[in-house]
C-alpha cells in the first residue's frame, strides 16, 4: 500500500494536499524521537478540533507540534479532515518531512510547511496552516493586516505576504499553488522571518507559536482581527490601529493567560472531560 | 393523482418548482437505466443534506446524477427540500425530463436544468441547482466572479451569466423566471458552455463535476469564494486573483482530494455510519 | 390581576410592547369567534417558533393570524417571546385590538398593528411584526428595498416606510416610537397600503400575507433580501433588480409551492411530527 | 498558594487578565457584604453564559453586580471563561477590588473597571467588560456609535471613547493597555460619566444598568447596534438615526419589559428551569 513519493507522481500535477509518505522499506525510516505523553497528543488532537468549530480550518489545512523529546521532529495527523482526527492518525516526521511511523497511511502533501518552519525557527513548537477565510482578502490585496485590538496584539510584528509565483521559480510545475517540497516550505520559512504570521497569496497562511495553545489562540483571532479590520476600513478614516509597544506587551500577557481560552474552547470540542 | 403536464397548466402561471410528473398511463414513460446501488442514492442524498447543510440549498434548489448505466438517464428527488430527501424520494428521468417511475410524485419544474445539461455536456456526471445566497449579488451586477483562492480554482474558466429575459423570448410567458422547460433548459446550458458554473441572473446558479462529490464541493466553494471576493472588492485597489494556469492545476488536484472534504461533510449529515 | 389599559398608564410611559389585557369585567369582553382547530393553533405557534430560529425575531415581535372562522377576530400569543410560546399562549382578539379571552394574561402593547392591518386589508389573514435586523439600514437610509432576487418577488411592489414622527403627532407623547393605540395602527396601515412589506423607521417591519405560510416564508426572504441587496449595494455599478412583471409573477409561483419550506422549516422547530 | 499582588509582579508585564487576589493573612481580608440570595447569584451565572450565547463574551470578559445588602461590595466570578462559570466562582469585592473571600482562587486583573465604576455610579448594579467584536471598529475610527433602531435607544446618551495611551500616563508600563489598577479603572470611569456604555480604543467596552438584565441586554444590543450601524454607514446617504427623545423614551420601556429576553435567553443557557 506505501509507496515512495516520487518527482514524477508530483509533476503529475495531481497530488494536492495528501500522499502516501511511508518509504517502501522500514529501514529506511527516520528514527523516532520517543514515546510522547498521551495528554500532549491529545491537544493537538484537539487544537484541529477547536480550529475547525472556530471556522479557521474546513475539511483542509492542519497544525503540527515539535517532537516534546526531539526538536528534530514533528508530529502531524495523516490527511485526513481536522474535525476527524484522532490520536490514532497522528505521524511522526523528521525535519526533512520524511515519516518516521506511516505504516502505510498517507500523509499532507503541504507537510514541508511544517519542517522547513521547525527547521528556520527553534523556538517555534507549533504551526498552523489554514485557508481562513476572512484572512484570504488580505492576501490578494494591497492592504497590509493590522492589530485591530488587543486580542490580536502579536499582529503588530507585521505580516508578510508569501507569493509562490516567485518561489515557484525552483520547480518545473509553474502554476501549483502547493507547497509541496522542501524548497518550497524554505522559501515560505523565509517570508515569515522571525513573525507569528505570515499570509500565503491566493491560498491561506501559516501561523506559528511556543505551543499548541498559543498557535491556535494566535490563528483563531487572526482571523477575528481579518474581520474586524475588514469592517474598520469600510467605516473609512484614520484607523488607530496598536502601536508595536502595545502589541509586544499584550502578547506577552496573553501567553501567561492561555489556559483561560483553551479550557474553554477544549471542552467544547473534546466533551465534559 | 397523477396528470399530464400540459402546456395549459404552465400558462396558468402558477406552477412553479414543482409539478405532478407521472405521464397518465405507465406505457408512455420511458424506460429505466436500470438499477442504481444503494451506496450512489445514498451519496446523492447525502450531497442534498450537505449543501443545505453549508448554507448552499434552502428548501429550495436540487442536486442531481446522471445514471451510473445509462448515460441518457438521470436522478433527481421529487419535490421537496433537500434536507429532507430520503432513498425513497429518487425519481429517474430521461434527457427530456420525463419520469421514469414518478409513480405520483410531483417533480421540480425546474428538472429541465439538469435534462439539458446531461444532453450538452457528456462529461457531466452530477449537477446542482441553487439560490446560493452570496453568490446572487454577482449575478445582479456587473462584477464577474473571480478565483479569490486555490479552493476555488475552477472559476479559472470563467463565470458565464444566464439572462433568462433573452431566452425567455422562446415562451409565451413574458416575466416567468423559471426554467420551466426543455427550451429554456437548453438555453442555459449554451451559457454554461463547458464551464463548470453559470449564473443565473436574479435567481441562483448552476454548478457542474465529473461527479456528486466535485459538484458538492464546487458549489460549496462558489459560495464561499463569492463571500471573500465580496470582501476583497471592498478593500478596493487592485485585487491578485488566480490566473488560469493556477486554477487549472488546483483544481484537478482537488479532484484527487476530494474523499476527504467529502468524509467530514457526510458524517455531520448521515451520522457515524 | 387584570386591569384597565388606560391614557394614563400609557402617559407614563414605561409601557412598551406589553401591557395586562383583560378588561376588568367579562361583560365587556368582545365575543369570540368560535373555537379554532387545534392544527391552525399549531401552525401559529410554528410560525413564531420558525421566525426565531430563521433569525428575523429575536425574543420581541409578533406573527398573528385572522380568526379563520369570524375575519373581525384574530389571534396572537400573549406577552411572551415568540420561540417560548405554546398553544395555552393564544389570545383571541376583536380588530380594535380588545381581548376576548385574556384571563389576565398580557398581551402586547403593539398587538394594534395586527387589529388596523386586518381592518385595512380584508385579504390579508396572517400578519407578522419584527425588528427583523438586516432591514433596519433600509429603514434609516434613503436607499429603498428592492427584489434583488426571484425568491423576494414580492418586494416588487414598493417597499414604504413608516415614519411614527409624523403620525406621532396624533398622540400627546412624542419621541414615543411604539405603534401603541388604534390611530398609530391605523397609520401604519395606511402606509403599508395595498403591499406585502413596510419597513418601520429606526424600529423594523411588517409583513402580511394571505395565509400564516405565506407571511412568514415573506419575513423570511424579507430578510435575506435585505441582507443580499446591501452586498450588491457595495459592488457598486448599476444593478439589475427584478422587473416588475418578474416579480408578480414568481409571487403567485411561490404561493403554490409554499408547503416546501413550510415542511423544512415547521419540521425543525417542531420536532419530527 | 495566594500571594500578595505587588507592583513588582504587574511591572513584570506578563500579568493581564489574571492574577491570584488572596491577600496573605485573613484578617486583611475586607468584611463581607453579607449572603447573597443564590436566586441572585445564579442570574449572574446566566449572565455571563448569555452573553457568551450571545456572541458578546468569548472566553475572556466579565459581568459582575454589585452586592444586594451593601453598596461597598460587589461580585464578580475568579479568572474563567464566563461560560464555564458556576456558583462556586463567584468571589466578593470591596470597591478597592480587594477579595473578600478569595480562598486562593485567582481573579481578574481588570477587575477595577467594576470597582471604581461602582465608586463612581451608585445608579449602577451591574457591569460587563467584553470584546464584544462588532464594536471594536467603532473604538478605533472616528465614527460615532449611534442608535440605529429603538432596540439600541440606550445609546443616544452618546459613547465615549476610553483612550488608555493618554490615562497610562499616570502608570511605569507604557504600552500596557490593561486597566490593571485603580487609578485606570478611575479614569476609565471618568469617561463613562454617566452613560450607559463606554468603549475602549482597540480593546472592548463596558456596559451598565441598574440591574444584570438591562446591562445584559444593554451589552447584547450595543453588539447588534454595531453591525446595524455598520451596515447603514456602508449604505452611504444621510442616516436617519433615534433622536435623543425617542432613545430615553424607550430605553424607559424596555427596563419595564426586561423580563421577555431574559426568559428566552436564561433558558437557553440554563435549560428548562
């Protein structure tokens, strides 16, 4: 059932966002990073759940945390639906986006979003990538995103534009969208710098944090501030937006206060537990 | 119960979605294609639910297959809301919109949508007929629908708009909206030309795939993609949507994809199974 | 309990869409129309019901019907929020707006809207009173509601608007914006005219029709109407609303095929009944 | 576990919405204001899981009341979402923000907008603090809140703007957009005066009344106000807006009328009850 992901089957130009990624022999595979705490899978079984009721995912996009043991690796669901996952689907990679553990299930084919970030940024622990919706405008227009309010403080970094017709260079497939190799993910890593978010042109964005919780918080009210910045600039004027010292602030406090949301958000996508 | 449906009741301008569509005597109704597996009825009914689900279908509108043996027959529920179309509600009709087995059911008048385009477009396996809210404005304006994002790549083609007050010129009922017969069904579809979605100017849309599951997930995306360019009009400037190339490539990565938008829809309208 | 519903409660202003009904003797109560069937009762209590969850009340407004057996009589819930109103809830009412049957329970201090429309429009046997959100804009902007699509066909035949600072010069409380006597109702009638919808300035709208299915499949799309003209409203350029002929015709179309989204809809606020 | 909240720990800046408010030893704590009903208490539960139901809350914002039997307390629940809140959080305050009753639980740090708000408004009983997102716009342009339909008459009062750059002034923490001490809360006061609602530039508003319902409703209502508005701006054209007369005039109504939306949303949350 596994098979190797070959240049060919890409330049098929039919794989999209999945593909079979376990190596056809076992030794081949990376070694794993260890066992990991069951209550640490289970947030990021979660996080793809609060992301899909909070309407930042639909049935596509993903989130990733770093291998607690070995900053080496990662850890992503196979292709399947967010809302649909369990512990069960859970993969681990190396930083090259090579599975550790497929056995046989396929994997995102976007995956390198997630190892060439890890791989730019150590102190990044978890990643986000999402066709948001309401954040989609932002990046076909000329209008930079903005921190509208305190929620969204860690906007005021600024928010780069990721344009794949640029990076799109390297490959022989002019016209995909997907960030479907390594080189494709460095240069998406590139654009987002040292930033919590960065947009992708046409396509959705990525949004990284120190954990699982912050990177959804973070994802989720980038969203809520794509809406609210909407509504602002049809309003017309002078918009006050936060200053770069509120926003640094603000994102500090927010991450000492990141249970407060989570226990919330959690239980309503994981039940009474 | 059942009686023909004549030229006369149509005049009387009162019928309009639906109409008794069992021919007076069983000898005239054209033969079946012959059986269809319970697993395609039930993704037919299912794709009803869904779109109704995500906000595509009110009580109004309906999603159709070409039979899966007979290309010159298709299916399509008798008249009622689609969220409530059960295996039961399936009538087959050949390419002029004749039941196969109405059996007293009423049908939608506007069946003739889906007739004509079987006949136009053999590459056409499944259709849906909506009033997608956001979507309308588009078809009220002189704004033309664009790929805003990679989810909608299949707009590439181009979004054509059917103005029903040309071709109503056919009938001798000026004002009446509806698609209400085989000339104004054919109409359509030479505006639909071999694009995957046509507008219907003040009325709604029709949306096309190669199968329910593409047609489903187009026209979930037509609307999603008219609310974010919606939004992207009103930042104003100049606005990067997709070029050809890209959307063409997106989109028949997508069709690779489609089991897994498809999964997650599903169960949240027909439960576990 | 009970008590007089007299000038100088009103002059105190602290009434508003409530007040006790019950004259202080049955002696003075009007006579009833007759008992009503149990299935009509029902149907009214469904419409607020579908009202509420379709978005167009929130916990005020009312959906009234005309006594089916006696057209000086009509029937409205008592004070209550209509998503919480059962058939004990019922009021019988003479078109001044006097209860037949109050038994101490309260009605609305608005219920004249409903008593004037049935004295002005004999057609007319089900009216509904809403604060209905997306319209509102219309109300305060001189932009007027237009039928932006087949499915508010009926908004063809103008929509007016009510302004209470006019016909609040009938009254010795000014700045007091509730229709809460017969004249107020009787001007509001006057505005509403021979047509299916007027919008209320800075307060909401009115809809009738000639049956409980029909008003409330008009609030409805009233609604969704509203909110549809304001997205084409921000593409700008000339819009292409329905023609008049258009509009007649497709209103007469739904009026047969209203037992469509009258199953949906009474289905899901009712149970599987 | 408790510990004392020192200047220290708030210029360390990762205090925001949170902080443990136990004093050291008991016989620092302030004297209670006495029991309180629990009839009283769960209102305020309801409160706060009504306004999450109603979009008004997410998982951060707070509603408090002041004490029944003593004008110098009031209640507020410790650190949590306000839809996870239950009888057992809720702690009391003196007007310092001190707990009365902490027991170790944590409380929120911008508990002082309540404290200094009941200082300054002995007509106030209850107060909500959110991010209610529809008027966050309204707290960065230069457009004016206005009422837009009677539900929202409450607002001719006029809405001020809190701008905490100009009041951090009197603090060490530029940048610091919390009203994390008494003199903020003080100031923030200032600029409510006597009205209703005050926003704050780029971070929410506060919402008063003279019981829990009518800032409930207050705060649900200036959320609608805000789309409404928004919608009627985007309309262009003079805006026709609730002059001061009818805003006062119904704003007296609806405080006699607050059990209707009450009823509906308590059950809501609450359950059948």
């Amino acid at each position: 059932m596994t098979r190797l992901l070959g240049a060919g089957a890409l330049a098929a130009g039919i794989m999209w966002c999945a593909s079979s990624v376990g190596p056809a022999a076992a030794q081949t595979s990376p070694t794993s990073g260890g066992p990991v705490d069951a209550a640490i899978i289970e947030d990021l079984v979660a996080a793809g759940r609060i992301l899909a009721d909070q309407g930042v995912l639909d049935a596509f996009g993903h989130v990733s945390i770093r291998h607690p043991a070995n900053p080496n690796r990662y850890l992503l669901s196979r292709n399947l639906a967010p809302a649909l996952v369990t512990a069960e689907d859970i993969i681990e990679y190396d930083l090259d986006s090579n599975p550790v553990n497929a056995n046989g299930r396929s994997g995102f084919l976007e995956r390198f979003i997630h190892g060439e970030i890890y791989k730019a940024r150590p102190d990044v622990k978890a990643a986000v990538h999402s066709h948001s919706p309401a954040v989609i405008p932002f990046g076909i227009s000329q209008m930079p995103m903005r921190a509208t309010y305190h929620m969204a403080g860690f906007l005021v970094a600024g928010v780069p534009v990721f344009e794949i017709r640029n990076a799109g260079g390297m490959t022989n497939m002019p016209g995909n969208m997907l960030v479907r190799n390594g080189a494709l993910g460095k240069a998406l890593a590139e654009t987002l710098g040292d930033k919590p978010v960065a947009l992708m042109r046409g396509h959705g964005n990525v949004v990284v944090g120190p954990n699982v919780q912050i990177a959804v918080y973070r994802a989720v009210y980038t969203e809520i501030n794509a809406r609210l910045q909407t509504i602002a600039i049809a309003m017309g004027g002078p918009l006050n937006f936060l200053e770069k010292e509120e926003g640094e602030h603000i994102d500090q406090a927010i991450q000492s206060q990141i249970a407060r949301p989570w226990a919330l958000w959690k239980q309503k996508v994981m039940g009474s537990k």
